[in-house]
C-alpha cells in the first residue's frame, strides 16, 4: 500500500513535467507527420494534376534551349514551325569542304528532350488574345484555334536559315571569281568572308566602328583576325550600312539577323521577353523586338531563361553587358555564361577561345566537325 502511495505522489509531483514532455513530442514528431503528409499529397496531386499547356512557335536555337529546359512533368508543348532546326556550323563546314551535305547528323538529336506535339507549317498571319492562338496556313483553309496557358514566340528573323542554306548551296556550285559582299561582321559573316576568299573577291561590310567590331573575340585573337582578313585581302568597310545603289556585287550575303519577323515585329517586351500587354506570352532570338545582339548563342540561352520563368525558377531581368556574354556576381540579373567560341578562319581551320574543355588554339576543321556532333 506504501508502495502505491509512493508512486502516487511521484507522478502528481513530476506531472507538469512529464506533460511538458509529451506536448513536445506530440507537437515535433506530430508536424513532422503532418508535413510529410502534405509533402507527398502535393506531389501526388502535382501529377495528377492536368498539365499546363505551352504553344511554342519556332525549331530554331531558342526553341532548343527551351525544350532543353522546360519541366516536361508539368507542361506539355505543342511546337508550331515552317523548317526543321538547321546548324549554321555544318553550312560552314561544309562550305569549306566545297560539298554539299544534307541533313547533317547531330548524336545528341538522338536523346535531347522533344516537344509533345509537331506542327509544320508555314505561318503566314497569327495573332493571340484571351490565352487564344489563331493562325493561317494559306487564304483558302480556315483559321486554326489553339488554347495555351504560356505562348513562346521564336520565329527568327524574316530572313531564315533556310534562305541562307540555299545561298550557300548555289555559292558551292557556282561561287568563282565573283565580287561578294558580306553584311555583317560577326563570327557567321567573318567565316564566310575567309572561305569565299581563295576563289573570290569579297568585301566585308559592318556598321559599326573598327574598334567596336570583334568584340566577340580577346584583344590577342581580335588581332589575328584582322591579320587574317588582310592576308586573304579582304576588303573591309566599318561604320557603315549596305547600300544596294552604292555597293555593287555579284551576290550580297547578309549576316546580320536584324530584320525582324514581320508576324511579331511590332510587339513590345519588357525586361524578361515578356510581351509588356500579356505576361504570359514571351518572344525570343531573332524575332524579338530588341537591342540584344542576333546570335545563335543568344538565343539559345534565352531559350533557357524563358523556361526557367515558366518553370517558376527565375525571376530575375536578363542581362547582357558590353557585348560580351558574362559571369556577374550581381544576383539582381540573370546574366549567361557562353561555351566559348568557334571561329571558321579558312584553309580547314578554326580558331577556338573561351570554351571550358578546349584550350584557345588553332584546330583542323575536322576536329570541330566531330564536336559539333554532340552539341547544339
């Protein structure tokens, strides 16, 4: 009976304490249960949920880094687009080699991420309002009607690749002793000034200052391009635009991507390639209404961006500074580290700088033909 006293009194004199204890328990191993809980009810509910559905319009290199990019577990993408994805690094190629290839294998287009629906066509008007894409085939067949919750816009520029790979085709078979000129100063028109050169006359064409063109390369490779240029006797005219009244050639190649696309070519974008009147529409590459430079690489990394919004992990105004793709330690900017550059010089060379694998050198065509295999 003492015994039962004795307990008795031990527990009503440590009672507050025990409960203090089990409250604590209960209240620790209770919320980690209930967010475990909630944690799996929403990812099961997440893919049980109906996936939101983006329409993306283009097979150009913004379109490849979004659908590199884009959560396939939450969005299915519907890609509308009049030509297939065409390498201006194998149209090099292959003009340097003097033979014409078509559909260039690519091993990394054997796993890449596609997109769930294909439409080709040609787009010849469209407009969007109301979440509500329309488009025109052709004037005889009616509109077509498409619901989206986001709406990527890369068309390029009014002048495709497309056009630009019959160019390089008829410049293989027929290109001899002709006076060529080249609009544009970039990695693509330097490229094909230095091939064109063995067997034609070419005039390079920029509207910037001499001081301000190159700025894609370091000051030691800016050199030996120039060196190059005045070797292979190229003749170059800075500050200043193509007049087809004042310069006359044989054939004029235009290397700049500055036309924009007719389609889309009045619509503003804020800071995020958003289209500024709907927040869920967003333009890209060549086809945005912009100041950024119209480069392949460019447009990749948009491509990316714009993905990373709709995937809900980004949120930051892109950047691009002085020309050059760079690594910022400010957090307020998204800013895009390139992969270094490849620069066709002729003579089955090419001029790499940047990249994080290759050392800067020279190298043999072919080497960068078998890189090219497994990248964009």
């Amino acid at each position: 009976m003492r015994l039962y006293v004795s307990l008795f009194y031990y527990l009503k004199k440590y009672n507050i304490i025990i409960s203090i204890m089990f409250k604590f328990l209960l209240s620790f191993y209770g919320s980690t249960l209930v967010s475990h809980t909630l944690m799996n009810y929403d990812k099961n509910n997440r893919n049980t949920r109906p996936k939101e559905h983006i329409v993306l319009l283009g097979d150009g290199f913004l379109s490849r880094g979004f659908i590199d990019t884009i959560d396939k577990s939450r969005f299915t993408v519907t890609q509308i687009y009049k030509d297939t994805f065409i390498n201006p690094q194998d149209m090099i190629y292959q003009l340097n080699k003097n033979k014409w290839v078509s559909n260039s294998l690519h091993i990394r287009d054997l796993c890449r991420p596609q997109s769930d629906t294909k439409i080709q066509v040609e787009l010849k008007d469209m407009r969007y309002y109301n979440n509500t894409f329309i488009m025109n085939e052709n004037e005889t067949r009616l509109p077509i009607k498409m619901k989206y919750d986001h709406l990527v816009i890369g068309l390029g520029s009014q002048t495709t690749l497309k056009d630009w790979e019959v160019t390089i085709k008829n410049l293989i078979h027929t290109s001899k002793n002709k006076n060529i000129g080249i609009i544009g100063m970039g990695p693509t028109g330097t490229e094909l000034a230095t091939i064109l050169s063995r067997n034609n006359n070419i005039t390079l064409i920029d509207s910037l200052h001499k001081e301000n063109t190159f700025n894609y390369l370091s000051n030691s490779y800016k050199n030996i391009v120039l060196d190059i240029l005045d070797n292979k006797k190229i003749h170059t005219i800075y500050n200043e635009f193509y007049d087809p009244l004042q310069h006359k050639f044989d054939t004029a190649i235009m290397c700049v991507g500055n036309r924009v696309n007719k389609l889309v070519g009045c619509v503003k974008i804020d800071n995020r390639f958003r289209d500024v009147t709907n927040k869920n529409v967003y333009l890209g590459g060549d086809c945005a209404n912009s100041n950024l430079p119209k480069t392949a690489q460019l447009a990749y990394a948009q491509g990316i961006y714009i993905a990373k919004q709709i995937n809900g992990a980004e949120s930051r105004p892109f950047r691009y500074i002085d020309g050059v793709l760079v690594k910022s330690v400010d957090n307020d900017f998204y800013n895009y580290k390139t992969n270094g550059l490849s620069l066709n010089i002729g003579d089955n060379t090419n001029i790499i700088c940047g990249h994080k694998y290759l050392p800067d050198g020279k190298y043999p065509s072919e080497i960068i033909k078998l890189y090219s295999l497994f990248i964009v």
